[in-house]
C-alpha cells in the first residue's frame, strides 16, 4: 500500500486525483483513503478535489462514521475557512455526504457488483461497453436505462433498487382506441435527468442505442448539463480566501 501511494503522488496533480478515485469507485483502496485525504488537506490543496474525493469516499462506503466525519468538518474548517461549515450543511443535505449508520447496507458494493459498475481493461479506442465513458466506470444511471428497457421495467430491479437514493416507482401511458399507435414506438426510451447529468452519461447514451439488442432509441433531456466541478460551485460557499 506504501508503495501504492508513492507511486500516486508522484504523477501530475489531475493524474493523482483520476487514480485515486478510481481506486476508490473499485473498492481497493477505500478503507485507507483517510491519510490521503488528510494529506491534501494539510497541504491546502484545491478544496473542489478534496470535496470531490470526500464525497465519492461517502457514497462509496454507504456513509462515514460520525467521528470521521468530524474529522473532516473540522480539518476543512481550520485549513479553508469557518464558512465551510455552510458547505457541509449543503452537502449533507444533496445526500453526497452522510454519517454512516449503526449497520451499513453495503448499497454500493452491491450496486457496484450487480450492475457491473467497473469494468477492468477497458479498450476505450474500440469500446464495447459503457463504462469507456470514464476509462472503465460504468454511469449508474445508465446501466439502470439498459436494465430497463432491456427487461421491460423496474420489476426485475426489486432487490437493487432499494439501495439507490430516493424513491422509486413505474407507471404506464395507455392509449386511447382512437390514437394511431404505429405513431408511437415501444422502443423509443425519454430519459430525463433532473438536476442535470453529464457529457459522459450522454456519450454513454448513444453508445447503448448504438448497440442495444432491441434497437432501442433515446430521447436525452436534462436541466443541466454539469461535471463534478459546477456541482460542487453550487454546495461551495464562497468566501475570500476559498482556493478552488
């Protein structure tokens, strides 16, 4: 593991941060990525990357325990600014931090495994699979448009969808006797990402019409088109000294 993070911190900044959290999203280093993360702290380095690496930690490990949490509250607050308190406030609230619970569910290895989230030797020239779209994680969100439209709804995503955030449900447009239904196609998905989704998920979109079995077609609509940047811009209170 030593020899692992030597050999992290020597790459570019941009480089360190893709490895680790791809490290991460895999599950090999999760339960060491404290030092990490207390290193780029007391180094001071851009908040947005520390923010981003903490919250993809949380999710990760179905929350962090309480005292680690404070933990972080308190060595952000210290090393960025006391109006990060603010910060934390928003974050808890979007769900991209929480405090772990008593008894973890586990959701993401579960996820992460069910839906083959990661993918290892990724040919991202000649892709033949979604997850080339971030140099080998599959979009959860896509992977749950192939399930759907490749098994006819939420049914056969009982189990897995009790381990996403929110809530869940189906319902179904009947036509009236007088509408044309050679207008319509069972094969023509809208997918609508509220909030906003990525350049990537929209990639991997196309990908999946490209290649799906049922020659299935998507309608993308979103409120925003976002990254993990101009997510954070708008969880980050600004402050004078705030380093980006």
């Amino acid at each position: 593991m030593k020899i692992l993070r030597s050999f992290i911190f020597k790459l570019p900044t941009l480089d360190v941060n893709y490895v680790i959290c791809k490290l991460v999203l895999s599950n090999i280093i999760l339960t060491r990525i404290t030092d990490t993360l207390q290193e780029m702290i007391y180094r001071e380095e851009s908040l947005k990357k520390v923010l981003r690496l903490l919250c993809i930690q949380s999710i990760a490990a179905d929350g962090l325990k309480p005292k680690l949490l404070e933990f972080y509250k308190r060595e952000i607050v210290h090393s960025y600014g006391y109006h990060h308190l603010i910060t934390f406030d928003r974050l808890q609230k979007s769900g991209l931090l929480s405090a772990q619970d008593k008894t973890p569910r586990k959701s993401y290895p579960i996820l992460r495994s069910t839906l083959n989230l990661t993918v290892e030797n990724v040919n991202e020239k000649e892709p033949n699979d979604i997850s080339y779209t971030y140099s080998g994680y599959a979009p959860l969100t896509v992977r749950l448009v192939n399930w759907i439209t490749q098994r006819s709804g939420l049914k056969y995503l009982a189990d897995m969808v009790k381990h996403l955030p929110g809530n869940a449900f189906q319902d179904s447009q009947k036509l009236s006797a007088t509408q044309d239904r050679l207008e319509y196609s069972d094969n023509h998905t809208l997918v609508y990402f509220l909030g906003g989704c990525t350049y990537a998920e929209v990639s991997a979109l196309r990908f999946l019409a490209q290649h799906h079995p049922n020659n299935a077609t998507f309608t993308i609509a979103t409120t925003k088109l976002i990254n993990g940047d101009t997510l954070l811009d708008t969880l980050i209170e600004p402050g004078k000294d705030q380093r980006s």
